[in-house]
C-alpha cells in the first residue's frame, strides 16, 4: 500500500532519495526530471511556497513517485515524476498525488496552477482534467546538428560573477516580464544557478552597445545525454534594443560557443505560439524534437 508524504522542508535524507528517483526516471527519459527552478528548491531543502510530496511502496529503496510545488512569481509551479516500473500505473499515481498537492494549494489560499509534463500521455490528460485542469502552454523542444554554416558575428564577452549579476537581472525581468517562470529573478535566483554544476561563466554570454547590456545567451551542456546536448538555456534583448536583429546574432554566438566546446547537436526550447521565435529557429535549421505540456487551474482558497 503506497504512504505519502508531503515535506515542507527536505532533509538531506530526503533529497538524496528523492534524486535517486530522480536518476532513474532521466536514464529512462533521457530528460531532465525536474525542471532547474525545482530542483534548486529541492536541494535546498524548501523554502517559503514549498512542498515535496514523496511516495512510498513497501520493499523499495526508494519513493515510487514524486510531486513537487515551488511558489513564485504570484503562481504555482508543480512537477510530477513517476519511477519507470510504475508507468503502468501512472493514472492512480498521478490522480493521488495530484489531488494531495492541489489541497496543499488550497490550504496556501489558492492561486493559478503550472503543471508542466513531459510527453504528456492521454491518460495524463484524464487525470489533469479531473482536477479541473486545462491544457495549456505547449513548449517544443527544437534540434539541429552543429556547427552552423552562418558565422557568428555579434561581439560578445563571457559573463563575470561577482560583477554582471546586477545588469544581467535588470535586463532579464525586463525581457520576461509577463514570463511565469524566467521573469521576476533576484539575486539569490540568480546565485543559485551559479551554483549548479553546469554553470559555465564562458558559454554565458553578454552583448554591449552604448556601454549598456543590450542582450544575452546563456547556454548550458548536458554532457550526460545521448548525444550529449548543447542548449541555448535563456536568450533575450532588452526591450530597449529590440528590432535591431539582436536576437539572430545571440543565437549564432551561442551556437558557435558550444561548437567550439565539442558539441555536434544544438538544443533549445520555444513556445509553440511564438511565431517570430519559431520562425527565426526554422531559418536557422532547427527542427522539432519532442513538445511538452503545461496544464494549468486557477484554484481558490480552501
């Protein structure tokens, strides 16, 4: 008979058997589990806004699934993650944990819901809309191979902790502004990410003019995936230089960044409604991977 428990804070205990989780889900995937915002809260431990539900089995090691909710931006994000031996059984899992998590919402005083699914299957589908959740943003992941043939010629310097933080979140939230998970960073957000493993100062980059920041591409390299990716992590002008061709440029030079670090396929993700976006990555040779989903609910107070 599964237990579930639902953690206001995660004790390192927690966390590691949460990642084990974690582990087998991305070999299984060949995908990030947890997306960077959750997994920077889980191991931190939680903070305000947090709740790890953990789901256990008798005779396993560890949890069976897992739902995380991280509270920012006036919003909810909510993950869920299901151990591969137990996707037969994704529908009841996910309709227990997906219940137990909304309470939580409720119990918070309610507010708008992100649940975003990888791949989403039909009967993901079904347990969504029977807690009054509606499809949402569908985000696609796009592909091409590496090196481009278009040279890259935006002049560009790496970012420099310690000293860029400051303009780069000016900027950022004003790219993002209405973005429900890339707008509204501080310097903690910030910090943390410059705190995960894969952060490379020299793959982010940072475009002048007018001795201002006036655009970035900060890319990131999954050494672990099958082929190993390179991914144009966050891309954005500042709406001040906007129509000046900025935006193909930071491309290019994130582009020839992770050639010139070994990678041989380039990755990024866009929304599927941003037709300025998907037609600039069709120009420039990418194609369409794989599409995730977000179902999201509007939810009031208990």
């Amino acid at each position: 008979m599964r237990r579930l428990e639902i953690k206001r804070r995660m004790e390192p205990a927690d966390v590691a058997a949460v990642a084990e989780l974690l582990e087998l889900v991305e070999d299984a995937d060949e995908h990030q589990a947890l997306a960077d915002h959750q997994w920077v809260d889980l191991v931190q431990g939680g903070r305000a806004g947090f709740a790890g539900l953990v789901a256990w089995e008798p005779g396993h090691e560890h949890p069976v699934a897992y739902a995380q909710l991280s509270r920012g931006n006036d919003s909810w994000a909510l993950e869920l993650v299901i151990a591969p031996h137990h996707r037969p059984e994704t529908a009841q899992i996910a309709d227990e944990l997906l219940g137990s998590a909304l309470d939580v919402v409720r119990a918070e005083g309610g507010g708008h819901v992100h649940l975003w699914a990888y791949r989403p299957a039909a009967d993901l589908y079904a347990v969504t809309a029977a807690h009054g959740l509606r499809p949402g943003r569908e985000l696609l992941q796009l592909r091409r191979p590496l090196p481009l043939d278009e040279p890259a010629t935006l002049p560009c310097r790496p970012f420099v902790p310690g000293h860029d933080e400051e303009a780069w979140l000016a900027v950022n939230n004003r790219a993002f502004a209405a973005h429900p998970e890339q707008g509204g960073w501080d310097l903690a957000t910030l910090r943390a990410r410059e705190q995960e493993p894969w952060f490379d100062p020299a793959g982010f980059l940072l475009h002048e003019r007018e001795g201002r920041l006036a655009g970035f591409c900060w890319t990131k390299v999954h050494g672990d995936a099958h082929p190993p990716l390179g991914e144009i992590y966050v891309i954005a002008v500042d709406p001040s230089f906007q129509g000046l061709g900025l935006g193909r440029g930071l491309v290019l030079a994130g582009l020839d960044s992770l050639a010139g670090r070994g990678l041989d396929m380039g990755m990024l993700y866009v929304d599927a409604d941003n037709d300025t976006a998907m037609a600039l990555y069709a120009d420039l040779g990418f194609e369409r991977h794989h599409a995730d989903r977000a179902f999201v609910a509007d939810l009031p107070p208990a």
